[in-house]
C-alpha cells in the first residue's frame, strides 16, 4: 500500500507543479494538498484503485488521474452540488482561498460517489480554445504555401470546438485575422516580430474530427463536464470556452467515436481530391496515445502524403510537445510530391497564450528522419 500511495502523491505533485507553472495556484494549491494527504495516508487510494487497475494503463501520470478529481471537484462545484466547495472557487464567484480545500472535496466525493464514479472513469476533456490562436497561424501558412482550399481532419478532437477555429478572432502581434465582431478572442502575447500571412487565402471546405471518446457539447451535461476542466481562477479561459461553446451551437461539430489510427486509416485512404490540401491537425494529444497507436496513425499520413502531389497536397500539423517540457512546438509538414517539406513554425506556451512566432521562411527546416524520430 505504501507504494500505491507514493505513486498517487507523487502524480498529484506533478500535477500541482503543471498547475502552478501554468498559472493556476488554487489549483495547485489543491493538488499539493492532495498530494500531502496521500503522503500521511488515506482510504482514498483503497475507495478508487479498484477502478485505476482495471480502466487505465496503471500510470498515474500518463491517465492523468489528479486532473480527473481536479476536474470532478470543479465540476461538483459548478454544478451547485457542493456548496462547501463553491464558496472557495472563483469561477462559481467564491473567495478563491484553497486552504484545507482537499478534505473538502473529499467529502464532496463521497457524497456523491455514483457522479464521481462516471466522472473520473472518462477520459478528461481539455478543451483549450486558445490553442487555436497557433494552429490558425499554420493553417494561413499552410493556405500561402499552397493557395488551395483546406480540408480538414482532426483526430483527439475531444467535443470538437476548434472545429469552429475560422469563426473566432485573432490577434498575432499588429496583425489581426477574422471577424471582430465574433464572441471568441484569440490573442496570445506574441514575442516576436514576424507574424502569419493574414492575407493568405484561407478557405475551410471540409472538416472531420475524431476522438476515442468523444463528448456532444450540445448536451448542457456534457458542456459543464468541458468547464470542469479549465482551471477555476483562470477566468479569461473559462471566457473562452463560453464563446466557443456559444459557436459550437451554429457549426454544430461532429465528432465520430474512433482510434486516431484506424480512422485516419480510413478518412486517408482513397486520393485526394484535385484543387485542395487535407491538412490533419492535432493539439497536446499526441503523447497520450499508446506508442502503437501513434505509430500506425504516423503511417496512415506518411502513407497519404506519398500518394499527394501538387494538385492535392497532404499537409499534418501539430502542436505538441517534443518532450514533457516546454515550449510546445508547431510543426508543419506538407507533401507535394515527393519527400515532405517540413518546418518548425512557432514555439508556444502549452495553452499558446504566449508563441514565439518564426513562420515557413525562417523556420527550422526538419528532415523526414527527424520528423519520424521526434513525432512518430
């Protein structure tokens, strides 16, 4: 047991460390706490390891397991079921001090174990509309480099809201993109002086999207299940996914239940269509997925990008992180007709609220066997 309980605190520890350095103190607060209690012991690895060992891949880090019970405390506390909670949470207008706050979740918890239960079973929902302010910078690059229509294709799309990405606003340095007047605001820090091609002719004609659970954000249930998970004193997030879930009412997105292997498989297979580019694309997802499973995903858009050509290009474009440390990176890598032209065009903060922009010119040129090495 004394081993369960460090693998559980030290996974909580970690998580309050992400927390804090992403800009979230009460919510590292709360983790550190939780991560304490575990240390002196508790029942709360004995009430939940049953569903751990059984549902996950036994890695409290890599099943993201604190951010679960951060996520169902928030959400018990946004749902007006814990009252004890809410007062303490800012996002439900609380006072925002988190001491103590662990024991008080944990009766949370147990007072209503049947939600607890289902809500730490599924797959967290992290839904961060900001990172749309990078991958819209590769899309109006990938549109300059080609000038053709986009076809879409996300895979880990969660409840789908970037499906929505050309109908927010930007701000990229002293350049700005899309309708003033929409709800949603997209604008990092940007740190350097380059910025995306704003006037490239960027035309969404399809798109598609795939998780291995995916949530309808249509359903009022599920939508506060997606609020859990934004930080509760991070409000300029939490404004965010408002306006996109506001969007998400219009475009209504549609995300088939699929492994990002066997779907891209299947969407990938057949040729391309003449006068436009599919482009899959994918945020801070990559590195959840079993390594077979990106292995086989890799090969079905290698497989595609061999078959493009000039008229029907295939493009991948990522933002992920090569490793567990930051900054994130965007990649983009289009095929033409040959071996892929790739670049590193940005390096970002995780919830891309600051990208240091270097763009398809100036970027890092990376080879095709560094691509398969670093993001396979």
């Amino acid at each position: 047991m004394a081993r369960k309980l460090d693998a559980f605190a030290d996974g909580f520890l970690k998580q309050a460390q992400w927390c804090t350095d992403l800009g979230s103190p009460f919510s590292g607060a709360l983790m550190t706490q939780a991560a304490d209690a575990l240390r002196l012991g508790t029942d709360f690895v004995t009430t939940y390891m049953p569903w751990w060992q059984g549902a996950t891949t036994g890695d409290v880090s890599a099943d993201v397991v604190p951010l679960r019970f951060l996520g169902c405390a928030h959400a018990l506390a946004l749902g007006g079921q814990a009252p004890a909670l809410a007062r303490h949470y800012p996002s439900c207008g609380g006072d925002g001090v988190a001491d103590n706050l662990w024991q008080t979740a944990l009766e949370a918890f147990a007072a209503h174990p049947a939600f607890t239960a289902d809500f730490v079973t599924q797959p967290p929902q992290t839904n961060e509309v900001g990172r749309a302010g990078a991958l819209m910078a590769g899309l109006l690059e990938l549109a300059q480099r080609t000038r053709l229509p986009v076809s879409l294709f996300e895979i880990g799309a969660s409840a789908g809201l970037l499906q929505g990405l050309d109908s927010f606003y930007y701000r990229f340095g002293d350049a700005s993109w899309g309708d003033d007047a929409s709800p949603c605001r997209i604008e990092p820090q940007w740190l350097f002086e380059a910025v995306p091609p704003v006037d490239a002719p960027l035309s969404i004609i399809g798109r598609r999207a795939c998780d291995y659970a995916p949530i309808d954000v249509l359903d009022p249930a599920n939508a506060l299940k997606i609020r859990a998970y934004i930080w509760a004193d991070q409000s300029e997030r939490l404004a965010r996914l408002e306006a996109a879930i506001a969007i998400a009412q219009t475009v209504r997105p549609q995300v088939d239940a699929a492994s990002a292997d066997d779907w891209l498989a299947d969407v990938l297979a057949g040729p391309g269509t003449p006068g436009q580019v599919r482009c899959v694309f994918h945020s801070i997802m990559w590195q959840y997925m079993p390594q077979e499973v990106r292995d086989r995903a890799y090969g079905a858009i290698a497989a595609a990008g061999e078959r493009a050509n000039a008229d029907a290009p295939v493009a991948w474009l990522r933002f992920e992180p090569e490793t567990n440390n930051e900054p994130v990176q965007l990649v983009l890598a289009l095929w033409r007709g040959g071996p892929p032209e790739t670049r590193l065009l940005a390096g970002a903060h995780p919830h891309a609220t600051q990208i240091g922009w270097t763009g398809w010119d100036k970027g890092r040129v990376l080879e095709t066997s560094e691509l398969v090495q670093r993001f396979s």
